[in-house]
C-alpha cells in the first residue's frame, strides 16, 4: 500500500469519526441551547413590535439593524418619549436575548421613569414591578449567569422599594409585604427566644423555608406522598377553587382571617364559593393534606414564577441570618449575592475584568446593613389586603449586626479597591463604613439598656485591625480614652440628624430599653429611655422640616418614621406586650403610664379575657379585669384611634406625579 493511499484512509476514519462524534455533540448542544434559552429569535409572534419581524429577516446584518435600534431608543429616552423607548427595547429583548444592557435599559425604563409619570400609587407599583418581573424572569432566564442583571435587580429592590426618594415608596414596602406573605406564608413569630438568639432565630427561619425546599416537584408526586391530596384537589376543584398561586393567596388570607378578632365580619363579606373554601381549609381531616399542597404550591411559584430557588434561600438565611423576606432587602441581598457565586463560578484572571465584584459586593453590604437598621418588620397582612391603614414598622434585627463583620474580609478581599487598603495606611471606605456602623451599634444597644453588648461593640470598634489608621489624630486619642457614658455623650453633638435610618434605630432602641425597665421594674430607666425617643424623634422632625419647602426630599424622610410620636410609642408598646409571657405582662402593665396602657389593653382582652375568666369560673381567683384594670379614656381613645387610622390610609390613598 503506497504512502499517499495510507494517508487517505487514515484522514477517511478521521474524518467518519468526527462526523460521529459532532453530530452526537450537536444534538447535546443544541438540546442544552434550548434548555437554557441561547438561541436567537428566528421567527415572530403575535404582538411583537414590527422591528422584531424586520430583523429577523434582515439574517446575517440583524445586528446591524439592533445597533440602529438601540441608538434610536437612547434618543428616545433622552427625548423623555419613554413608551416610545420601551416598545424598542422590547424588540431588542427579543432579537438579541443575550445582551445585558438592553434588559437593564427596559427595565430601569419602568421602574424610574415611567413609573413617576402615572398619578396613583397603584399604577406607580405597578411599574416598578414590571422592571423587576423583567430583570428577574425574563432577564435572568436568559442569562442566568449574567452580573450586571443581577446588580441592577438587587439595586432597584435596594433603591427604588427600600429607598424613600420615591414618594410611594410606602405603598410598595406594603405591597411586597403582602405578596411574600402569601408566596411562603406568615414569618415565625418573634418569641423571646428568636429575639435573643441568632442561632434559634436562624432556625426558625429555616424550619419556615424547609418544607418548602423539600415539597414535591409535581402535583403526582404530592399525591404520592400524602393520598388525601387528591381529595383535597376534587373538593376544591367542586367548589370552584383554582389549585394554583390563587389558592396560596387564598390561604394566606384565611390563615390571617383566623387569627382575628373580626373573622365575623370578613367572612360576612365572602362569596358563597369562598366561604365553602374556607370550609375546606377548616376541616382537620385534610390539614397535611393541605400542608403537602401548599408546600407544592409554594416550591412551583417560586422556581416557576420568581426564578428563585429555595435551597438557596435556605443557604443564605444560614449564612447571612434569619431573612424576613417580606423586606426589600431581602430580595436585593439575594439578587446581588447569587449575581457574585455565579460570577465567582466563571471567572478567570484573563476575564476578570469583566465581572463588576466590586459594585455587586457593595449591594450585598448594603442589604446587610439594610436588614440589621429594618429587618425585623411589623405589618399587618391582613388589615392591607381590606384596605386599611395599616403601619410598616420596620426595626433594627440585632442578628444582622454580627454579619456584617463577619463578611467585611471576605468582600474587602474581592476588590481591588480594598484587598490593598483595608487595615493598612490608606484610606478604605469599607473600613469607614464599618467604623461608623460600628458606632451606630454602640449607640442602639446602650439605648436599649444592654450596657455590657454597647461596652464590647465599642470595644471592637476601637480595636479592630482595619481602622483607617491615615485619619488617627487627637480626637481620636480623646475618644479612645472616653467612658461608654462620655462616648455616648459625644456622638450626639455631631449626630447625624438628618438620617431617617439612624432616628429609626434611635428611636427604636430607647423605647425598647424604656419597655425593658418596666420589665426590670426600674421606674427611673424608664423615663430616662423613654423621654430620649421622644426628644430625639422631635429634634428629627425639627431637622427635617427646615429644607421641606426648599427641597421636597425631607418629606419623604420624615414619612419613614411615624410622625405622631404617641401613635409611634402606643403601638411599640402593645407589639412589646404581645412577646411578653403573661407572668411578665401584668407587672409592664401595672407599671406603665395610662396612655400606654390604652393601646394595649384591646389587645390583652382579645388574648386572655376568655381563658382567664374560664379559669376563675371553675377554679377561682382574680378575673381579666382585676389583672388589667381597663384604663381611664378607653372609648374616647377607641375613636382617637380609628380616626387617626382612617387619616393615616387617606393620607397614603394617592401620589402625585413628580
């Protein structure tokens, strides 16, 4: 066999092999193509805007055409015609999937600029939320690993609901609120223990998440697992109910419904299908029938509808802490989070430039911070969804303080602006911003009467290795010599005054501490706690209202804090009241004033009326009353009260446009 014909026949196997081996790849590839959505638009669908259908057909010069259309829209949006702009970054979504900036442009679109154009609160969210469903499931299912989505998800989460530079930006604290309580259910209740233990509060957040993370994927596998699903699902189905996110929402009403004192009066108000569905939802046979749906329910909505994973969630909530994810930043914690694993996952020294870790890591700081100032949210679901005032009471969460240092290193050595500079001569703004977060502990846990946790807080913020040396000067030697007492003196000559997230942990922790005393029965501790929060929330609204006309922007500041301090103080005292075991509540109650007293006592009827007078029926001794006297001014007080509900929900029915 001559040489040239060896070599033919060696390239021909060559040759048969590959084709073999490529055409098996390829039907791989393109099978992974398509479960991932990577592939171009080739064809299009009814309603796509014309220019979809003009650029598929353009072939090999589309990207051409979307460099025009791209060019046209920034026009557009600098022409303020923003609809105009949105139609053609939705034809760019859907010619070219795979390009960030365009699912960035939309949905900021939404969010900020024609969002302030609409006129109701309502129509405000709605937008909002449209730029968030964009980035978060459509954007991301596209380009699941892509950073600059993830940041700008976390961001708008972070800034645009968290913030308060929008004037509805209650509304849409309220509105998130009531949509994840009815994804994953009400929260843990906030025992003592959960409030004084990051580790048992970590796992009642986890316990909440855990039948969720390992529910049935399908609806057979649910019935597999508990039978008495399927009857559950042939009465509903009877009744008329749909077996979907609706019978969540449902449930998470009726379960709001039962712990209420007016459960008459909202079951009044049901269709008759309704109320045969609150039947359903009331038979004791099919509760883990119930439990096993649910669970479903909840695993589907969030993989299918949310493009969130509950075993991630679990992972976050055991590293970071007990996550209320009803809170904005929540989501913008997990959005920027996920953004810098899936990043870390891809890249490389030669690539690493284009992985922005640095402004992501800086979201993740910021959402931590965010939980620890707001993270320990009092709302009332129910009281939202009938169309009732209702407030956000958002207070600081302890356990999230011990994260943020616990990260810092670990996101310091991420970037390329701290790695160098954190800890040594150069200045680094993540050591300035743990200094000053640092401070701000000091001064929440001595206000609330936890002297010994205010002395090492403090401790740490004068030791800790990464000071930035480079500003060391007298006043620091002075302030490193201070007592707690002295040091605490001084920070509020120079207060940040004007922070509304600073008043709300000052505020917050002196009234806490002032309900502590009663609780210690320490008389003088308390005035002292309790006429700070009230001087400190008068100098803040003093502070605030000097640049309202000029500026508009105090306004939105001073609506972060409840400006009626009494209201404020009354209804922090009657959520104290509700965590405190009755042996504890007799003593707070006799000690505190009347005016205190008039908001908890509705509540303290509601909860121990019934038993107590049970108890004295067959057993004997003191009855409700005798326990908790009913304080002077009750019904006035009732009418104060109501009134002071009914401005509050009229106040915060409309917006106007910016």
């Amino acid at each position: 066999m001559s040489r040239d014909l060896r070599v033919q026949l060696i390239a021909g196997v060559i040759m048969i092999v590959a084709l073999v081996f490529s055409g098996a790849m390829a039907t791989q590839v393109s099978a992974s193509t398509g479960r991932n959505r990577l592939t171009y638009m080739d064809s299009a669908e009814e309603g796509d805007p014309p220019q979809v259908g003009l650029g598929i057909a353009m072939g090999a010069f589309r990207g051409l055409f979307v460099n025009m259309l791209w060019m046209r829209a920034n026009d557009l949006k600098e022409e303020g015609k923003y609809y105009e702009a949105m139609e053609l970054a939705r034809a760019i979504t859907r010619l070219q999937p795979r390009f960030n900036q365009v699912w960035v442009f939309h949905a900021w679109n939404m969010a900020y600029n024609i969002s302030v154009t609409t006129q109701t609160k309502e129509e405000r969210w709605q937008w909002v939320n449209n730029g968030i469903r964009l980035l978060r499931d459509e954007g991301l299912r596209y380009n699941p690993n892509d950073m600059l989505i993830h940041k700008e998800l976390s961001w708008i989460f972070l800034h645009k609901v968290g913030g308060y530079t929008d004037d509805a930006n209650g509304y849409y604290k309220r509105e998130l609120a009531a949509e994840w309580t009815e994804v994953l259910g009400a929260p843990p209740a906030p025992t003592p223990e959960i409030l004084r233990s990051k580790v048992a509060a970590v796992e009642a957040y986890v316990a909440w998440l855990r039948p969720i993370a390992d529910a049935p994927d399908t609806l057979e596998a649910a019935i597999e697992r508990t039978p008495e699903v399927a009857t559950l699902i042939e009465r509903l189905r009877a009744a008329g109910g749909r077996v979907d996110h609706k019978l969540v929402e449902f449930h998470s009403f009726y379960m709001a419904m039962e712990s209420s004192g007016r459960r008459g009066l909202y079951e009044s108000q049901m269709a008759d299908r309704e109320k045969t569905v609150v039947a359903i939802a009331a038979d004791p046979e099919l509760a883990e029938a119930w439990a096993t749906l649910l669970a479903h329910l909840r695993r589907r909505i969030l993989l299918d509808r949310y493009n969130m994973e509950p075993e991630r969630m679990i992972r976050y909530t055991q590293k970071y802490g007990p996550i209320d994810w009803r809170l904005p930043a929540a989501h913008a914690l997990y959005w920027a989070v996920r953004g810098v694993e899936q990043g870390l996952d891809r890249a490389t020294q030669a690539n690493r430039k284009d992985w922005d870790f640095v402004n992501t890591d800086r979201m993740i700081i910021q959402s931590v911070q965010e939980l620890y100032r707001s993270g320990e949210l009092y709302y009332g679901y129910l009281e939202f969804r009938t169309g009732t005032y209702t407030m956000w009471d958002a207070v600081p969460n302890v356990h999230f303080f011990e994260t943020y240092g616990s990260i810092l290193q670990e996101l310091a050595m991420r970037s390329w602006a701290e790695k160098n500079r954190i800890g040594g001569t150069a200045f680094s703004f993540y050591s300035a911003g743990y200094e000053n977060f640092l401070k701000d502990g000091v001064r929440f846990f001595y206000r609330r009467g936890q002297r010994a946790e205010a002395e090492e807080v403090l401790r740490i913020y004068r030791t800790w290795p990464g000071r930035n040396l480079n500003i060391t000067n007298t006043m620091r030697i002075q302030e490193d010599s201070m007592t707690l007492d002295e040091f605490i003196a001084g920070q509020y000559d120079t207060q940040r005054w004007s922070s509304p997230y600073v008043a709300q942990a000052e505020v917050s922790g002196a009234l806490q501490g002032s309900f502590s005393a009663l609780l210690a029965g320490d008389g003088e501790m308390f005035e002292s706690q309790f006429n700070f929060a009230s001087q400190f929330h008068a100098k803040y609204f003093e502070v605030q209202s000097v640049g309202e006309v000029t500026t508009g922007q105090e306004n939105r500041r001073m609506e972060q804090l409840e400006p009626d301090f009494r209201f404020l103080a009354g209804s922090a005292f009657a959520r104290f009241m509700s965590m405190v075991d009755f042996q504890y509540a007799e003593r707070v109650y006799d000690l505190a004033p009347q005016d205190l007293k008039q908001f908890a006592y509705d509540f303290l009827q509601g909860r121990y009326r019934e038993g107590l007078e049970q108890v004295t029926t067959e057993l004997g001794g003191r009855g409700f009353e005798e326990i908790f006297p009913e304080p002077p001014g009750m019904e006035p007080f009732r009418v104060w009260y109501m009134t002071k509900l009914a401005q509050r929900s009229e106040e915060g029915r409309d917006v106007e446009a910016r």
